[in-house]
C-alpha cells in the first residue's frame, strides 16, 4: 500500500468510529512519519512551511487519536508498525473467508475499493441533486468545462457535493487521482501560499521537487500542470474563500497569492489536458478565466428542494407516523430554506434525542420558534421584534450550524466591516429592501460611495443577500437562517 493508501485507511477507520477524517495537517504528519519516522518535527515544520510548536502539538494529539482507533499506543516511531501489523490481521480474517486464489494483491484491491476517499462532506446520507449532478457531469464531458466554482453559504453542500462529484468521474474513468486542499482551519498564514500547496501536491503524486524548483515558483507551477495534463486528476480547491482579499479599488475580491491566479491561467491555457479543478468557496473570486471562459464554470447551490429535504430525513431514519408530522418537517424545512446542514443536524436530534419522534421534537424544540418566524414572515412588514433563534434552537444546532455561520461573519467583518455592518443593519427588516434604501444607512455611518459598493458588493459575492424582483422593483431580502444570526451580530454593535 502507498501512503495514499494507507491515509484512506485510517479515515475510513476514524469515520467507522465515528470520528472526522483527518485535517489536511494532520495528514501532513502522517504522510511524512509513515515515509520517514526518523524526519524530526523541526524537519516536518520547515519543509511544509509550518511553526514547530504547531506540528508537535498537533502530532500529539494525532496519535492519541489514532491510538483510540487502532486500540494500541501510537507514537511517532512506532506509527508503521502498528498500522501494518493490523493490516496483517485484517487481511488473515479476510482471507478465511476468500478463496484461495485470493492474492494479497486482490485483497488490497478489494479493500481500497470499498473504502471511501478522505472524504469530509460526502456520506451515505446523500439525497437527490441528480439534475445538478447530471448537467456538471455534462459541463465537463461536453462542453470541456475545467473549472467549476460551487458557490454558496456555508453549509449548504459545496463541499460534498465536490466529493460526490469525484466518486462520479472517478469510476467513469476509473483512474482518477484525487489532489486537494481545505483552506479552512489553517492556523499557519503561509499554507495558503500556491508554492507549498503544489509542493505537497507533487508529492502526494511521487513527483520529485527539487530545492531549485522550491525556489522558483514558476517551475513549480509548470511542473505541476505538465503533471496534471498527463495524469487525469481531480482537484478538489475547498473553502477558497480563506485565501481572497477585497481589492479596495473596485470592491471585488482577489486572491491574496497571486501565483494562484497563474497558476489557475496556465492550467486553463492547456488544451489537451484531462483533469479538472472543482472549488468550493461562500465567496464569489475573482475572474481569472481571461481568453478560457468557456472552460470556468459558476453553479451556485441553494438548499434542498422539499422532496429532498423529506428523503433527507427519511434517509438518516427518521419516520413520519401521519400527516401531522410529515407537515411538521416540511415546515421546518421551509422556514430553514432546505439549508442542508440545519436539516441534517435536526434529523440527528430528532433521532438521538428523541428516539426518532418527530411529535416529541417539534412540541419541545421547534414549534415555537418555527411558529413565530412563520407569523414573523407572514406578517412582513416592519423590523423584527423578537431576536430568532433558528440557528441556536438547540445545542446541536448552536455547535454546528451557529459555529459555522458565526465563522463566516467574523471573516466577512474582517474582510469589510461595512458589509458586516449592513448585513446587521439589513436583518432587521422583514419586508425586502431596494439597494439604495438599504444603503443610505452607511451613508448615515459616514461611508464614502466607493464604500458602499463595495460593501454591497461583498454582500452579494458572499451570497448573503438574495435578489427578488417584485412589480418591477429590484428588492434584497436575507435568507431565514443568516437573518437569524446577524440580528444577534447586530444586537451586539456598539
Ligand atoms: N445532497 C446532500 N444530501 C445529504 N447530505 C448532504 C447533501 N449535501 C450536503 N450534505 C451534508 O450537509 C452538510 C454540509 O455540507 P458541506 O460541508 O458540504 O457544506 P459546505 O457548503 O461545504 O459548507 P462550508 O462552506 O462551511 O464548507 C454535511 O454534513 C453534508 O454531509
Ligand atoms: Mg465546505
């Protein structure tokens, strides 16, 4: 088995045990332990452009984890060992139940083909999206498209719907390598650089580098797209929207590295090449396709539809013992717009907590809140009264679905408080609002014209804003779920 063998492994494993698959760090340790058990920290730190204090805690905590799951201590000089005195087992039981023209060869074959890739999003809860799937499939097939944005809110699905795209084309093609890279949760700036992700991507393809091509990024660059234009890859670019900056001259957003966008240009440039870039970022990049737009393609993913949003959770096992409760989760579903990871995280507490009773759940947890964001709504008119507590209703929402919307504000604040500040103003209102309604509040903040586009400009590439034509107006309104935490951003303002 090669490492990328072995790495499938034990994510399969973690996730058996019902842990996360590992971070692109820890992976990073892994990789180079399992090559080299003798490579200090310090050594692992400077190759992958990482601080030492970072490595050795995190490696620590890596092999506590990985001692849970194998039920042996692991550590750093014992890790191969240990792992492949496993495999041993595994494959002694398998074997009594093979025949005996059964190789070790076929064993290992077997084996990877069941397991899943380091998948992060992708399960066996998948629901529909088989249109969507169907027409990028064709994107690419047909129209050669080579880039393909997945632009949405967080927790909408980008990231799963990306792995679910790689299982699809890899068993057409069959020989897919999968290269990719999460720019979330990097607690080192410099991991974002282009250089060190294409190191490491060479790597994982036992492409040599050379200190020469470590110092010349241009050869990198060349070297890893004459590499992924003679090997049909898949990668898969995650959470892009770490490494984007506001360009403060026209309000868009660009990429902080700009070895990025060359590299994005050369790989574009290349007309017999077979692999394909998917990228999943809550904010919109900018346009690197130049002379190539045919080949860049933006799908943006809104929430389930209502028939997914039933099968959903139907899938995770929850059943519906009448018409009452099937409309209880239809109206969940509604007020949520179908907002993926909510509705999964409310399955699990319908299931977990509640033994799967949906009537349970909606007496304790979700009838008065859907209730009053449903008059809220219907009544729309005036400023919300009341703070929602959609995104808090309970711990599970508040440790999944708030966490992740609490991260996406704190970047937007970051990234342009102006927006932020909007976006706080903006959620209480029930009723949709023109633009220059809307914007005449930062003017009352002493924001200059250039300012104000560019916040609403921010606004709309993040998608937290959705456009809604009505007697011929242009309106803005805010999705249920992002109103109902930027109300509580915006209660906290000074
Ligand atoms: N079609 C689907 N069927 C079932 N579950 C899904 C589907 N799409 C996404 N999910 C689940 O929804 C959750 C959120 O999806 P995912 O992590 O892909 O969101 P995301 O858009 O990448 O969010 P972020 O921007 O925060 O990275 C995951 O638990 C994923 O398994
Ligand atoms: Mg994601």
């Amino acid at each position: 088995m090669d490492t990328n063998q072995v790495l499938d492994l034990v994510n399969k494993l973690l996730r058996e045990k019902g842990e996360s698959s590992l971070k692109d760090i820890e992976q990073i340790i892994f990789r180079e332990v399992w090559e080299d058990h003798q490579k200090s920290y310090l050594e692992i730190a400077i190759q992958n452009n990482y601080a030492e204090r970072s490595i050795t805690q995190i490696a620590s905590q890596l092999w506590l984890r990985l001692s849970r799951v194998f039920g042996v201590e692991i550590k750093k000089n014992k890790l191969r060992s240990v792992v492949e005195e496993y495999q041993r087992k595994r494959r002694a039981e398998k074997n009594l139940n093979f025949t005996s023209q059964n190789s070790d060869a076929t064993f290992e074959k077997t084996f990877i083909e069941q397991g899943h890739k380091s998948f992060i999003g992708y399960d066996d809860n998948w629901v529909g999206c088989d249109d969507l799937i169907k027409s990028l499939k064709e994107k690419i097939a047909i129209s050669k498209t080579k880039i393909i944005i997945l632009w949405g809110i967080t927790g909408i699905g980008k990231t799963a719907l990306a792995e679910k795209l790689y299982q699809e084309l890899e068993a057409q093609a069959n020989s897919n390598r999968l290269l990719r890279i999460n720019f979330e949760n990097q607690d080192q700036a410099d991991f974002e650089s282009f250089s060190t992700v294409a190191d490491r991507w060479l790597k994982e393809s036992n492409v040599l580098v050379t200190p020469e091509d470590r110092q010349d990024v241009g050869r990198l660059r060349k070297k890893l797209v004459d590499y992924i234009c003679k090997n049909p890859c898949l990668i898969i670019i995650d959470s892009l929207e770490w490494i984007l900056q506001e360009n403060q001259q026209y309000g868009w957003s660009e990429f902080k590295d700009r070895e990025w966008v060359d590299f994005l240009r050369l790989f574009l440039s290349q007309l017999d090449c077979q692999s394909h870039i998917i990228i999943t970022t809550q904010h919109l990049p900018e346009d690197v396709s130049a002379d190539y737009d045919n080949f860049w393609f933006i799908q943006i993913l809104e929430g389930l539809k209502s028939q997914e949003q039933i099968d959903l959770f139907k899938k995770i096992g929850i059943k519906t013992q009448d018409q009452a409760e099937l409309s209880y989760l239809e109206r969940l579903g509604k007020v949520y717009e179908g907002h993926t990871l909510t509705l999964k995280t409310i399955a699990a507490r319908i299931k977990t907590a509640y033994c799967g009773n949906v009537s349970a759940y909606w007496q304790e947890e979700g009838k008065e809140e859907i209730e009053k964001v449903e008059k809220d709504l219907e009544s729309f008119q005036g400023e919300i009264k009341e703070l929602w507590k959609l995104h808090s209703a309970n711990h599970n929402l508040y440790h999944k679905v708030c966490y992740r919307l609490n991260k996406t504000l704190e970047r937007l604040k970051k990234y342009n408080y102006y927006a932020y500040l909007l976006l706080c103003i903006t959620s209480t209102y029930l009723r949709p609002h023109s633009r220059s309604d809307l914007l005449e509040h930062l003017t009352d903040e002493g924001c200059n014209e250039i300012q104000k586009q560019s916040a609403f400009q921010a606004l709309t590439d993040e998608q937290l804003i959705d456009k809604y034509v009505e007697d011929n107006l242009v309106l803005y309104r805010l999705h249920n779920l992002v109103r109902s935490i930027a109300y509580e951003h915006f209660q906290r303002l000074d």
